[in-house]
C-alpha cells in the first residue's frame, strides 16, 4: 500500500488537525519533485517489487489544489509498481475538484475518488469553514461520474450542533440519490490548534446519533464496516486501502509527515513543508514493540467487521473474551472475534487488554 500526502489547502477547515497550509502554493512543484524523490529513494530501499501494490491512496490536505499535470511523473512510477487490479483514490475538495481535474487524473490511472463534502447544508458549511457550497459539492460529484469514476466516496460530518434528527435526515434524503458507492460518516471531534477548539460547545455528541445514523444509512442501501465507514453491497465498494490499514498490512508514506510503517518500523519523514522539502529522504524511524503490535491490532479489528484471531489473546485475556461474549457484546466465531458495536471499540479492547 502506498500513501501520499498533499500539505496545500484553500482555507482552514474550522475542525481540522490534518498537517496542511494555505499560505504555501508557490511551493507545490518543489514539493512534488521532493515527492518523487523520497517514492524513488523509497522503492529501493523497501525493495518494492512491480506488481505488488493493492491500493493508492492520495491524501491531504487537499489533492485537488495541485494541477493533475505535477502529479504526472510520480505515476510514471507508480504505475509500474501496482498490481492489475489496485485501487487508486484521490481525496478531493469539491471547490477545486474541476471537470478538467478530475479527467486529469483519471488518465494517470484513478479509479476512486472521495470527496470532502461534509453536509449538504449551507449554514452547516459555513459553520465547518468550508471553502464551498452544497451545489458545489453536488456538482463535483456529477462531473467525477461524468469524468469516468465509477468508485465515489463522500464524507459527512455529524455531531454538530446542526444535527437534530432531523436535520440528520434531511443529509440522507440528498445522499440517497447520489450515484455513489462509499460514505465516511465523522462524528465531529474537538482538535488541539484548531479553531472549534476554543469552542467545545458546537459539539453535541448523543449516544442516540450513532444508532440513528447507523440506521438511515442502512436505509439508504449503506452497509456499515467500520466505525466510520459504509459502503453499498458488495466487496468492491468498500476502500481496499482503508481495510488494508484495519488488517495491518504494510505501507509506504510518501510527503511532509506522511507516517509509513514496514517490517514492524513507523517512520515519520519531516512534517514542516520547507524542512521535507529540503531533506526528502529524512526519516525518524520507531521501532514498534511486540505488544503495542498486538494492542493496535485488536483495537483496529474492534472497530471493523473482519475482527481478529482469538490465539492473539493469552489466557486470562480470552476468559475476558468469554465473559463479554456472555453478556452479547462481542461474536466469537471460528476462533475469530468480531464486535457487535464498533463504536464500543475502545471500551472492549482496554477491558479485555488490561
Ligand atoms: C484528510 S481529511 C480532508 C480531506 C479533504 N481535504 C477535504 O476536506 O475534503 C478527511 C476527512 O476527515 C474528516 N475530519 C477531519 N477532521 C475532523 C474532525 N476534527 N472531526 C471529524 N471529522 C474530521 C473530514 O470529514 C474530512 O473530509
Ligand atoms: S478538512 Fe480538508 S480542506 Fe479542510 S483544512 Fe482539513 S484537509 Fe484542508
């Protein structure tokens, strides 16, 4: 799996903590050669073999503030060292996701697009520091389907003082004739540094929210898969990326702060854009402990459906199992734990792991 990171955004989202600029775009084609630089470095030292990658995955910021031209010869690359088959998504903002964009990058070879759409509303748009507007949104989604793009994924954000019942409702009622396969559903979290940080009340988290949502997806033909994430029927519409990072396969980053992780080795290349830009190759380099593996690697399988093997747990551990499995909170099946709420993740990994 290969990710990379696009530091350039149109404006600060009110809710976002991501590593992005909207002061830098004069340094975005140093920053792409900088890019290929560290993809070429990386190949070799990983020693990634052609035909191996499943998925891409080009991630910001904002992916769509960079012309589809710069991101040309990476692909040139990439393209080589993907499997048939692979899914390559680019994340993309609907004021900067023009026709020709999304073209552009379609010819480079993507399959996938997912767009931050994050409401439907207007006022609710304005209120998140969203650089566009509903029609924008829905507009940009027309023109990926127009462009080629049979894979469309949307974001949405929720628990937000907007989101009564029904306003909630009303968000379905414009997704449901979306021609799209894929929903990511973030429930609004408060982030150091950010604006709604000073403000913790434009939160209004409700137990009930959860199931309800849950619910008017289902309604609307989305399967819930991971806490997050619902996708239409079928394998092929859920991200292949995402559930390979659920399944704790392998993965390079790519760009400023771009975390990666090979052979049980995070590494994290600078996140400052000028310091990445300047030194490609630097990585500090963690290496992961064989308990924190197995502490991450129940924690993520409690918060998808594939779950995880129970010979993960040693014995006192699995008596927990037992004892949860009793009172209905999780499946054990064929060896494999699945949990029935994913939203109780944390609850059920920190009770059976301590
Ligand atoms: C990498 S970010 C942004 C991608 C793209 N620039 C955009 O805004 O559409 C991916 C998604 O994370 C979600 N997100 C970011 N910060 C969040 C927060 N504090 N609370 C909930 N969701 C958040 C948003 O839905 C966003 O679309
Ligand atoms: S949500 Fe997206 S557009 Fe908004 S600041 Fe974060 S990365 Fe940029």
């Amino acid at each position: 799996m290969l990710y990379i990171h696009i530091p350039f955004c149109d404006s600060k989202c009110h809710y976002c903590a991501f590593n992005s600029y909207t002061f830098l775009h004069e340094l975005k084609e140093e920053y792409m050669a900088s890019a290929l630089k560290q993809l070429k470095h990386d190949i070799e030292k990983y020693d990634i073999k052609k035909n191996s990658l499943d998925s891409v995955f080009v991630g910001g910021g904002t992916p769509s503030t960079v012309d589809s031209s710069l991101y040309k010869e990476l692909f040139l690359i990439i393209n080589s060292y993907i499997k048939p088959n692979a899914e390559i998504t680019f994340e993309a903002n609907p004021n900067s996701a023009t026709f020709e964009w999304l073209k552009g990058i379609k010819n480079l070879g993507a399959n996938r697009v997912s767009f931050g759409v994050q409401s439907f509303d207007d006022k609710k748009l304005k209120f998140l520091g969203r650089a566009h507007d509903s029609k924008e949104a829905l507009l940009a989604i027309e023109n990926a389907k127009k462009a080629g793009f049979e894979k469309i994924s949307i974001d949405i954000i929720y628990s937000t003082l907007f989101d009564t019942e029904e306003f909630l409702n009303k968000e379905f009622e414009t997704i449901k004739n979306l021609p799209i396969e894929h929903l990511s559903l973030y429930s609004l979290t408060l982030e150091e540094n950010t604006k709604f940080s000073n403000t913790p009340n434009v939160v209004n988290e409700r137990d009930e929210a959860y199931s309800h949502i849950i619910k008017k997806a289902k309604d609307i033909g989305f399967f819930q898969y991971e806490v997050s994430n619902f996708a239409k029927e079928g394998e092929s519409s859920k991200s292949k990326h995402n559930l390979g990072y659920w399944q704790y396969k392998p993965y390079l980053g790519i760009g400023a702060g771009a975390v990666g992780c090979i052979k049980n080795i995070r590494t994290y290349p600078h996140k400052d854009v000028k310091k990445y830009i300047n030194e490609p190759l630097f990585k500090e380099c963690e290496e992961l402990k064989t308990d924190d593996i197995k502490n991450e690697k129940i924690l993520l399988s409690l918060r998808y459906e594939g779950g995880f093997d129970i010979s993960l747990l040693d014995k006192k551990e699995r008596e927990k199992a037992e004892l949860l499995k009793k009172e209905n909170k999780i499946i054990i099946k064929n060896s494999v734990v699945f949990n029935k709420n994913y939203f109780l993740a944390d609850e059920i990994a920190l009770f059976i792991l301590s």
